[in-house]
C-alpha cells in the first residue's frame, strides 16, 4: 500500500530543517506539490531545484506572517489542500521562574499563534474547496511538562487542544485536524550546543553516548532508541491521505514508546 499524495497542493511550516524538512520531503515524494515556509528556508531551498518543494522566507512568529505563506501556497498551487503546522522553538530553561514575560511571548507567538494564524487562514480556503487536512506537530514535552522546558512544554501541550477544537468544529465540513506528538528526534536540538550535548559533558560521555544513555536510562524509552525526522514524516504523510480519511481529533505518537511507560 503506497500513500499517493498526487494532486494535493500542500503548506509545511518551519520546512528550513530537521523534522519540518523530512515532512516537506515526505510529501513530495508522496506527489504534493509543497511550500516550505521558514525563516531562514536553507534545507527547502536545496530541495525545490527541481520544483517539488517551492521555498518560501517569512517569518511566522509575528502576524501576517502564517497568513502570508497560506497566500503564498494559494498563489503558487491555486489551492491549499494540506497544512502542516510544525514550525516552533525550544530554549533550555533553568526552570520556570527563569522565563520572563520576553520568553513566554515569544515562545507562545512561534509554537502556538503560528499554528492558530495559519490554520484561520487556511480553513477559508479548504471550507470553500470543500475539504482539507490540517496537521500539526505537538511534542511529548505537552504531556510530560519538565522545568527545562517550561515555556515550550505549556504551548505545545496547548496544540493538543487546537487540534480537538479544530476537528470538533470543521471536521463536518470535510476538513480533518490531527496532532503528531513526537519523542526525542535526532535534530539539530539534539546536536552540539543542544540540552543532551550539555548532558552528556556532565556525564563525561560524547555526544552519542550521552544521546543513547539518555535514551536508554534516562528516559527509558521501551525501544531504546532516537527517533529520525523521517519517523514523524511518515506518520504526517499517512495522515494527510486519503488512508486517513476516517481519521480526525486525534493524536499519535511517535516517541519508541516513551509516553506509553508514564500514562
């Protein structure tokens, strides 16, 4: 069975790099025809030569911008028929009393408003075709919040209800609103400079090592190893065919079964 994305004319936010990347890759090879929204769009860039994925710059942590890559893929596509809603931001915290008023505001403009601008703006267009599909990507963060990511984990976890409300409101309407909730993927956060790389000198591991022990022990994931962006662009790609079709409010997780040992 093969998901045969041909036809579908489709927005992936923060496409630049890591998990927003693979899905805007996913879906092309799929047969969409994508536009990789992001501030800086390098990895999209590369990938559009040949015309499957159209690279676009704006910044969608501020209004206008979400709205403005929805035109955009109208413009380019005639239509919109899918929405990914995965740009955000993740800054290590030394808990909860070190976030200020500067960081909620702009974690909750990029994580969240991002996913709520883009969606109103895209729903005028996919009620008026008569259906769509709008997917968002939430983290594990929202369901088992940690000090180090106060900020990210509250707006994230606040995606899961965007995505029921979304679904509870249009989805008569033929436009199917679904979450992916990733665990630990391999992204640049999880590279040099990022939480774990801090970790694993604490531990006196190197950065793989310090990933594994994290992994295996840390967290305890039942299979024991980091997810791949692919990973999560797979589940995306399934959600946004026809294969999906009686599929809506829902969330799935991809996190080798993290959540599974806590809730």
């Amino acid at each position: 069975m093969e998901i045969d994305l041909g036809g579908r004319r489709a927005l992936v936010t923060g496409a630049g790099q890591g998990i927003g990347l693979a899905i805007a890759r996913t879906l092309a090879a799929c047969g969409a025809r994508v536009l990789g929204a992001d501030l800086k769009p390098t990895g999209a860039t590369e990938e559009g030569v040949d015309g499957a994925i159209v690279p676009f710059m704006v910044d969608l942590g501020v209004a206008g911008g979400p709205e403005e890559a929805v035109a955009a893929t109208v413009r380019e596509f005639a239509g919109i028929d899918v929405l990914v809603n995965n740009v955000g931001i993740c800054i290590p915290r030394d808990g909860f009393l070190s976030v200020d008023d500067d960081g909620w505001e702009r974690t909750f403009q990029v994580n969240l408003m991002s996913a709520v601008r883009a969606s109103r703006a895209a729903l005028t267009h996919m009620l008026e075709a008569g259906g769509g599909a709008i997917v968002t990507i939430a983290s594990e963060s929202g369901l088992q919040p940690a000090p180090v990511f106060s900020d990210y984990a509250v707006t994230k976890g606040s995606l899961h209800i965007l995505t029921k409300l979304l679904a509870n409101e249009f989805s008569r309407a033929g436009v199917r609103c679904n979450s992916v909730t990733p665990g630990p993927i391999r992204t640049p956060a999880w590279g040099p400079g990022g939480v774990v790389d801090k970790l694993s000198k604490e531990w006196g591991m190197d950065l793989e090592s310090g990933i594994e022990h994290f992994v295996k022990e840390v967290r305890g994931m039942p299979l024991g190893r980091i997810g791949e962006p692919e990973d999560v662009a797979a589940m995306v790609a399934f959600l946004a065919s026809d294969l999906a079709k009686q599929i809506t409010g829902s969330d799935f997780r991809v996190d080798g079964g993290q959540i599974a040992t806590i809730v």
